[in-house]
C-alpha cells in the first residue's frame, strides 16, 4: 500500500530515526508531521522541526512542523487539533520520541527517572490515546512504537532498571493495544534495530567505535515503511525487529546500511 496522502504523525523526528521515518513517508507523497522540542538551532545536534519539514517537502511529501514537549498532555492534543485542522485526520502514529540514560540504580537521578518515564511511556500512551479517534476512522490505520521485544530475562534489567523499565513500558503499550483494538483494525505493532543505529544518543554516550560501527537510521525508516504499508487488519502484536522484517521483503545485503562498512554491526543490547 502506499502512503500517498495519507497523514503519517511521528514524534520526536527532528533527527535520528524519526527524521529518517520522516523522509521515507515522504517519499510516497505523504502528509508528515514532525514534532520536536527543537524549534531553533542546537549547538550539538543537527535538525529542527523546520529544516526536517523542508526536506519532507523536498522529498515529495506535505509537512506540518509542530514544537511539542510530549510530556504535555494538553500540548499533544492541541497538535493532534492542529492535524486534523491541516489534513483532515491521521493513519499513522509513530511513537519514536525516546530518553535515555543507561545508569545503575544508584546513579539514576530521579529526575531523569521522570523524564524516561514521561517521555518513553507516558507520552506513547498519550499520543496512542490523542490519536485513536482519528485512527480508528482511517482505512489502514497503524500504530508504530519504537520499542524492544519484551524480555524478563534479568540480564536486560541488571544494568540500567529504570531505562528498561521505560522502554519495556512503550512495549506493553504495544502488547495491550494491539489485542485491545484488533476489532476494530488498527495495528499496534513495535520495531527495533538488530545493531546498534548511528543516532545521537549513540554518538553521545557510546565510544566512537560504536557509532562507526553502527548502521545508518535508514534501516530502521525502511523497515518502519514496510510495516505500515502492510494491510493493519492482518498484522498487529508483533515485536519486529528491523533486519527482520528486511529479510521478509527480500534484502539480503546490508552493507549500504553501514557507517563504515569496513567495520561488522554491532548487535544491540536488547538483543
């Protein structure tokens, strides 16, 4: 199915993955909301909400650019309203904006424990919430939340409790909405990358080996299509994993993927 005209909302797609989910929709000619915090230029990361719209209006798609702080419940209805004022609904929501802080116990400041909970959770019950309405009245409707396949394997838990513990809330979501609205046919289904992805929070909190070592967010962007391009009554509960759900639509190389393709990916930690 293509996304021609249809409204595809993502949270959190100034850069990154998002910004990459962002410009593959527009490929297909559709309307791409990006939101962000980041109206204006950063010091250390590329990307606003506005220069990620031009390049969605470059690529062939219409953009509505929002500044959104997803932990604002009124903020993300009010740019839910602005949506469907501009486009007249909403067929995909992508939960993709995401803190992290891969600390031990003791030294994880509460604070940043809110902000994962309010960001990684929270904020994709939120949207899922603000957006089901809209959702429910489109013809192939898809929820994609950007989040691990569901493991209580201690191993996963051990090292950083409170970050697990938020992005295994996105995948609950995931779980329990999907059985949730299956009668009324619309997909909740999560996506994962199999190696490590050439993010921000990579470059920033990994030695710079990782990230040469890591594949490019153009992999996860694919694999995002090709999920929500699929018929949403037929496929919904799944914990996809990006490498996986290339495989099924016949990639078999992924070296174009690589920052450096010298270099072997590096599997990801939830993995």
């Amino acid at each position: 199915m293509s996304l021609q005209a249809k409204t595809v909302f993502i949270t959190g797609s100034t850069r990154g993955i998002g910004r990459s989910i962002a410009l593959r929709c527009a490929k297909d000619g559709a309307n791409v909301v990006i939101t962000g915090k980041t109206s204006e230029p950063h010091p250390k990361l590329e990307g606003t909400i506005h220069t990620v719209a031009a390049e969605v209006e470059a690529a062939g798609g219409k953009a509505l650019a929002i500044q959104l702080d997803v932990r604002d419940g009124d903020a993300i209805a009010n740019a839910v309203q602005q949506v469907v004022e501009q486009f007249g609904g909403i067929d995909v929501l992508v939960n993709n904006a995401s803190a992290i802080s891969l600390t031990p116990t003791a030294q994880t400041k509460l604070s940043r424990f809110d902000l994962m909970f309010q960001v990684n959770v929270r904020a994709t019950f939120a949207c899922s919430q603000a957006c089901l309405p809209y959702l429910l009245k489109s013809e192939n409707a898809h929820i994609l939340n950007i989040a691990p396949p569901l493991n209580m394997d201690a191993k996963w838990f051990k090292n950083h409790v409170a970050y697990t513990y938020t992005k295994y809330g996105m995948s609950a979501c995931t779980l329990g909405m999907a059985e949730e609205f299956k009668a009324q046919g619309v997909a909740v289904n999560s996506l994962w990358p199999a190696t490590t992805i050439a993010t921000a929070a990579v470059k920033y909190n990994f030695p710079p080996e990782i990230y040469l070592s890591s594949r490019k967010p153009d992999i996860m962007s694919d694999a995002a299509y090709a999920v929500i391009t699929q018929d949403a009554k037929t496929i919904s509960g799944n914990f996809y994993t990006d490498e996986a759900v290339l495989r099924e639509q016949g990639v078999d190389d992924f070296t174009h993927y690589m920052i450096d393709s010298s270099k072997q990916p590096i599997p990801d930690f939830y993995l």
